[in-house]
C-alpha cells in the first residue's frame, strides 16, 4: 500500500476509536469557493466517522488571505495562491502542504444553447468578442487567470464592458442558467451546474490548472484531528466524489 495510503489509514483508524470520539473536536476550515461543492459532500462524511465537526468558511482567495490573518482557524483547503501571500502563508504549520485537488478552466453555455468553438485561442477570442455577455468572478485566484487570458488575446478592454462580475463561484453557472449572461467563463466544476452546459475546455496553450492544497493551522488547538481531515481528503472515498465534481485529486 502506499505511503500516503497507509497514513491516511492510520489517521482515520486514529480519527475512529473511542478515545477521539470522546475528544471529538470541532474544526474550523476555510476553504476556496470553487471546492464548495465538493467539501460539502465530503464534510457530513467525514463527521460522521470520526465524531469530529467542521465549521466550512468558503471565499475566495483575496478573502481567505485576510481571514487566515484575522481570526483563529484549523486548517485551510485553499487555492495555492493564498499561500504565495507571506501574511497568510505564516498562519500555517511549518512543513509541506498537500495538494488535494486541481481543476482548469472552461466556457459554459444555458442548457441547450448552441456551443460556441473554443477549441482554439483565436476561436475562444472571436466567441467572447461575439457574445453579449459574460461572468465570472474577477476577485478570485480563478478570476485573476481569466483576466490574463483576456489579456493574452487582446481582448481585455473589450470584455470589461460585457462582464457581469459574480461575488461567488455558485454565482455565476445560475447567471448563465437564467439568462442573465450568456457565457459563463470560470472554473470547469463550478460550470457543471443545473442549466448550463460545458462549450469546452480553453485551448491548451491558455490552460492552467489551479491547485488547491491543504495544510494545518500554526495556531490550531485539535491539530492531530485537522490533520486527520487532510488525510481524509486523500482516502479513495474522497478522490471518487472529487471525480464525479469534476475535480482532478491530487
């Protein structure tokens, strides 16, 4: 069996027997938007296996940086951006992060619309330039990459004026699902939503995965059950509902 298998085993083992269950803790998690959909399945899980809550806090990435530096927490499940800030970066245990799951970016449609052809950069320019309207969400480690996709093509002016900025990942597939805006541009799991459908992946020269990692807290009080809940995150339990997300683990 793998290492990490092995001590995902023994933290769950740990996680499961009588002596945690009779320190159950309750842990503070702040988390990128983008894994809301994920973590929210995996949260009552691990809960209940192991006895321990989660308080889940999902923002995004400027956000998450001035929470991590403005109130106690446990651990973070956050996009590796948040962790490029020093501030932020010191409220963590010293040591390695994990990496927990990575996704790319990709152009959503409504329901049954006709799919656009962003097979290419040239054709993704010519499908922004002719839409009426986009979203996404600007204030975001995901919203700073679209930005400099839109730069790279030479279409940043232009997209300003047809953005509807969204202030949340959930946001921005029920725009596209009401008509609000006709393009959604964002992360590929936050465009798999009820009422939209994925035109495509952005072409491979403008892709980027963003990775989301994991790590503890400096001033976290149940560190060895936040550690436990990382661990979780690795388990082949996790890595399926990541899967079925449309997150890669890892």
């Amino acid at each position: 069996m793998d290492k990490p298998l092995v001590a995902a085993a023994l933290s769950l083992a740990i996680a499961r027997s009588p002596i945690a269950a009779a320190t159950a803790a309750e842990l503070k998690v702040l988390a990128g938007g983008s894994m809301t959909a994920s973590l929210k399945e995996l949260g009552p899980r691990f809960e209940k296996t192991t006895g321990h809550k989660l308080d889940l806090t999902f923002a995004a990435t400027p956000e998450l940086i001035k929470m991590t530096t403005s109130a106690p927490f446990d651990l973070g499940v956050v996009p590796v951006d948040v962790m490029k800030n020093d501030a932020a970066r010191a409220t963590f245990a010293a040591g390695p992060m994990i990496n927990v799951a990575r996704v790319g970016y990709g152009v959503a449609v409504r329901s049954g619309a006709q799919k656009p052809d962003v097979s290419t950069p040239d054709a993704l320019k010519q499908t922004l330039l002719k839409a009426q309207s986009i979203t996404f969400l600007p204030e975001s480690a995901a919203g700073a990459h679209v930005l400099k996709v839109f730069d790279r093509l030479g279409i940043g002016d232009a997209m300003k004026a047809k953005t509807k900025a969204q202030t949340a990942p959930g946001e921005i597939a029920k725009a596209v699902a009401a008509g609000d805006a006709e393009l959604g541009v964002f992360l590929t799991n936050v465009l798999m939503a009820p009422g939209v459908e994925l035109a495509g992946p952005f072409p491979g020269e403008l892709q980027q995965e963003l990775v989301f990692v994991g790590a503890v807290a400096a001033g976290s009080k149940d560190a060895p059950a936040a550690k436990a809940f990382l661990d979780f995150l690795t388990t082949p339990e996790a890595v399926g509902v990541f899967k079925a997300k449309g997150v890669t683990p890892g």
